[in-house]
C-alpha cells in the first residue's frame, strides 16, 4: 500500500575522479566511477521498490543515471553539504525520508519503520563512520541540516541531537555501513554478494590484480 511519503535520494553523478576517490589507487578512477554508479543504481532500485508516493532524485550532474526514471529531479545547489541538504528539505512538501547513494546494501526492511509509523516527527539512520545514510520529517524542515558539520566523526550525534533538541520526537534506524574504502566496500559487497554493487566491485578487484 502507498504511503504519503517521498523517498529522496541524494547522488552525484558517478565521473572518474568525482566519486570514491578513497577507492583509488587500489581502482582506478574509472573503476571507482563504475562502483559508485553501482552503488547508485541498486539504491534507486531499492527506492523504487517502497511503497512511496513520490520518488526524488536530488541530483548533482548532468546525465542522469541509469534507473532514474519515475523519479523527479531536483538539481543540488551550491554550497556545503549541510546548505544542500537544509534546500532540499525546503523544496519538498510532506513527509520525506531522505537516503544516501552509498549504502547500496540498504534494503525495505531497513526503512520499515518509517513506513510503519509515519506519524513520528523523525527517524534517524546512523552510519557505522559517525555520520548517518537517511533521515525522515515528517514536517520538512531544512534549518534542522543547515549548520550540522558534515563529514565528521559527530556528524551524527550533531544530527541527532539537532532533532531532540528541537522536541521531535526521533527514532532510530539501523546502523549502516557508508561505502568509503576498499575494505568497507568488501564488507558491504559481502551483505549483498547479488548485487550490481558486488559484481561492478568483484569485476574491479579482479582486474586490477591483473
């Protein structure tokens, strides 16, 4: 059953050099832009497979990727991470889960909650490197990002008690493994060894050994 939820997906577009520079040297930037737009592609698919009343792909290029359609582009501004991400929520209307493109093991159940109870002010998705792969509104609210340091080790727990302190009442998702170097990307490739994530990073691997 479709719920009154937006599901957006926050990506850049996968270019050699642009995307999982921490994959090289061991990739090369062409083979880390192929992972990465694995990544992506099982992500999209994933969201596509939520019951969600609209699909937003909050996008940072020009070519589209593959499995973008029947979703809505919203071109990133400028600006840091945090002034994007604070935009995006001030462009949507409605409860609105937002996910990363670089957990491409992230699966229903792990946003289940969410679905299930709507009605919370907040989830919150924490990663294993102390940032966090998705957050949910249900009332859009981009001053709740705008100022949180990204990229940190607190990111989260900055995150997190920006919502708390804000008397949302939050819950928490499962913790996730953000894809940021060859041995996370082996670990999450492992999770979901059917995935395109998996092929494109075994088909990497293989040929840099060569």
């Amino acid at each position: 059953m479709t719920t009154d939820i937006t599901v957006a997906v926050v990506a850049k577009e996968c270019l050699p050099g642009r995307v999982k520079t921490r994959l090289t040297p061991a990739l090369t930037p062409e083979g880390a832009a192929r992972v990465a737009a694995a990544s992506l592609a099982d992500t999209l698919a994933t969201v596509r497979a939520l019951p969600a009343a609209r699909r937003v792909l909050f996008y940072d290029g020009t070519v589209l990727p593959t499995g973008a359609e029947g979703f809505d582009v919203i071109h990133q501004t400028t600006g840091r991470l945090d002034e994007r991400l604070g935009a995006l929520f001030d462009a949507v209307d409605g409860p609105t889960l937002l996910v990363g493109m670089d957990t491409p093991q992230f699966g229903p159940a792990d946003v289940a909650p969410v679905f299930d109870e709507p009605q919370r002010d907040a989830w919150f998705g924490p990663a294993e490197d102390g940032g966090f792969w998705s957050l949910y509104l249900r009332d859009p609210d981009g001053d709740l990002l705008r100022g949180v340091p990204m990229s940190q080790d607190d990111t989260g727990a900055v995150q997190f008690a920006r919502l708390t302190d804000a008397g949302l009442d939050a819950g928490t998702l499962g913790v996730l493994l953000d894809v940021d170097t060859v041995p996370d990307a082996g670990r999450v490739a492992a999770l979901v060894p059917d995935s395109a994530f998996a092929a494109a990073l075994q088909a990497e691997t293989t040929g840099a050994l060569r």
